[in-house]
C-alpha cells in the first residue's frame, strides 16, 4: 500500500478511539487536521485500510459498518439500545486438525450493563 498523508491521518484517527466509529465520524476528525479532504477519500482510505489488515470493518444491524483499528482477535458487543460497541476478549477456540481460518467475527447484539440496569 502506497503512503499518502490521508491515510496515515485516517488510520492515526482509528487509532486513537476505541469507539468503533463509522465513515462520517473518522471524516469529520480529519477534516479538523486536512480541512479540504472528501468524504469519497475517506471512503477509499477506509477500504484500502481493511484490504491490507490494518483496520477491521464491522457491519453492524444498524446498517453502517463501523471501523476498528484494534485487528488482534476479540469479539464486539453492540447495544440495541444506545449503538455503543464494545470490545471483549473470547476464549481461544482449537480448530479441528486440517482446519485453518484466516479470520473470525463474533458480534453480539443485546442490551449493555447501563442500559440493562436502566431497563430494570
């Protein structure tokens, strides 16, 4: 992947934020530090920053897919109720023998603890 300063101020965005923003959000943090960069360019950033295996893309029920810069291993957790998303580590799970997964996604959709406690 070639270098543009774009980018790197895009996956810089992505790195410092543990709120798995979508699209408009990282495009709005930018335009604070590169005022004249588009929407389409943080578009193309974003997917050219998946492909390689920088940045997870997590399409959510929603139907904005959300962006996590965090590409070890765990599993999201998205509230119905406030959007927010949440991040937790998974037990390792042993593949049968022959088996190779080159990836994995666990989302979980339900109610978080506050919002939960709100419910009750």
């Amino acid at each position: 992947m070639r270098y543009s300063v774009q980018r790197e101020t895009i996956y810089g965005v992505l790195c410092a934020t543990k709120t798995h923003p979508d699209a408009e959000w990282v495009y709005n943090r930018v335009r604070e530090t590169i005022p004249d960069v588009s929407l389409g360019t943080v578009y193309r950033d974003l997917g050219a920053l998946v492909r390689c295996g920088k940045v997870v893309a997590l399409r959510t029920a929603d139907g904005l897919t959300h962006y996590d810069a965090d590409v070890t291993p765990h599993a999201h957790f998205v509230c119905k109720n406030c959007h927010r998303i949440t991040d937790f580590a998974l037990p390792a799970i042993e593949l049968p023998q022959g088996f190779a997964a080159e990836n994995e996604t666990h989302v979980y959709y339900g109610l978080c603890a506050d919002c939960g406690k709100a419910r009750t």
